[in-house]
C-alpha cells in the first residue's frame, strides 16, 4: 500500500514540473528571423520549396504567445521577397495539447487570393471569415475552436472535409457548400451542437464520428 501511495506521489510530482516546464517554456518562447523564416509586421512567414518552387507559408501570427493573446485582426500578404505566400499551417507555440497556438482576441483574418491550403484552428475568437476560391485544401483541424463562428462558406474549389475540421466549432450554424463535397472524415464536425443542416447529397464517405454531438442537426 506505502509504495502505491509513493508510486502516485511521484507520478503526480513528475506531472507537475513538465506542467510547469511547458508553461515556462510558452512563456519564453520567442520567433527570431534566420535564412528560412521571415516576420512582417509581427507575422511569421516560412520558406519552403514544392517541386522545386520557393514560397511561403504562415508559420504563426505573432512572435510570441504573448502578443498571439494581444491580436484583434490580421492581414496576410500575398508574397514576401517576390515569392507567393501559398499556405497558412499555424504551428502551436508548444508540444502539448490543445496542439494549437492561441489567439483568442482576433475578430477578423483577410487571406490573400494566393493561398491554397489553410489550417487556422485556434482563432476562437474568430467572427467571420471569407475563405478565398484559391484554396484547394483544407488541413487538418483546419477551423479547429473556431467557436465564435456562426455561418461559413465553403468555396466550389473543396470537395473533401478532413479529419476534425470543425471540431468543436459550438456556435456554428450554418455551412453553405457552393460545391458538391464528396467525403467527411472522422469527427469532422463533432461537438458542432448548433449545426443546424448539412448537405450530403454528394457525399460517398462518411468518416467515425463525423457528427457527434451535433443535437440541433435536423437534416
């Protein structure tokens, strides 16, 4: 019984000092420019290549956690040293869940007409959003908590809804597809509970999951 007791003990201390680890290092945490990585306007901006191509990605929407919790709108360039910024994938500022950085603040985003593929989980605050006809790809957990969106139009250019997509999206009532979407992934819009429709009259696949806790989903 003593060495169960001893064994909870220092499993619970060990919790807390990686608990109190990670919240130092989120604090602490800071986005620097090197030869890859690129900020404007306190945005960070990454460069890849994709056959061969150099461009751009947003990497995150401030240098610090810090300043993600000061943000109340965004603006995304197009291109940056004449390459085109094709990608929003915001990295979290740490490793442990809820594996996304934190911007609870931000009311509004403007994605330029040249990106392709977003991934935008975390903007909680989030009131509105006007997703370009360019994109062609939804990353995973793409609206992840976006929980203070009500209504969003997905653009004829998607056709397929990824894992998770829009996980706990709690105020989300409407989603008007101006395409025909194909396939849902798992639990794409679980916990969507104001989710009122969704049309699947084109829909082959369906992922586990894919509507769990959706309780105002009538059709």
């Amino acid at each position: 019984m003593k060495k169960n007791i001893s064994a909870i003990i220092f499993s619970l201390t060990v919790m807390l000092i990686m608990s109190l680890l990670c919240i130092s290092a989120t604090a602490e945490f800071e986005y620097t420019e090197t030869d890859t990585i690129k900020i404007v306007n306190g945005i960070v901006y990454e460069k890849f290549e994709e056959d061969g191509i150099p461009q751009y990605y947003v990497r995150a929407l401030a240098t610090s956690f810090s300043k993600g919790q000061e943000l109340t709108d965004v603006e995304l360039l197009s291109e940056i040293d004449g390459y085109p910024v094709t990608r929003i994938d915001l990295v979290p500022y740490y490793v442990n869940p809820p594996y996304r950085a934190d911007y609870p603040n931000i009311k509004e985003i403007t994605i330029p007409e040249s990106v392709t593929r977003i991934d935008i989980g975390g903007l909680s605050g989030l009131e509105s959003l006007v997703i370009p006809e360019t994109v062609t790809e939804l990353g995973y957990k793409t609206f992840y908590h976006l929980e203070s969106i009500e209504k969003l139009v997905i653009p004829h250019s998607i056709t397929e809804i990824p894992d998770y997509a829009f996980y706990f999206c709690k105020n989300l009532k409407e989603v008007i597809f101006e395409g025909k979407i194909t396939k849902v992934g798992d639990h794409a819009f679980a916990y969507c509970e104001n989710l009122q429709s969704f049309d699947g009259s084109a829909v082959t696949e369906i992922g586990k999951g894919a509507f769990n806790g959706c309780k105002s989903l009538k059709e």
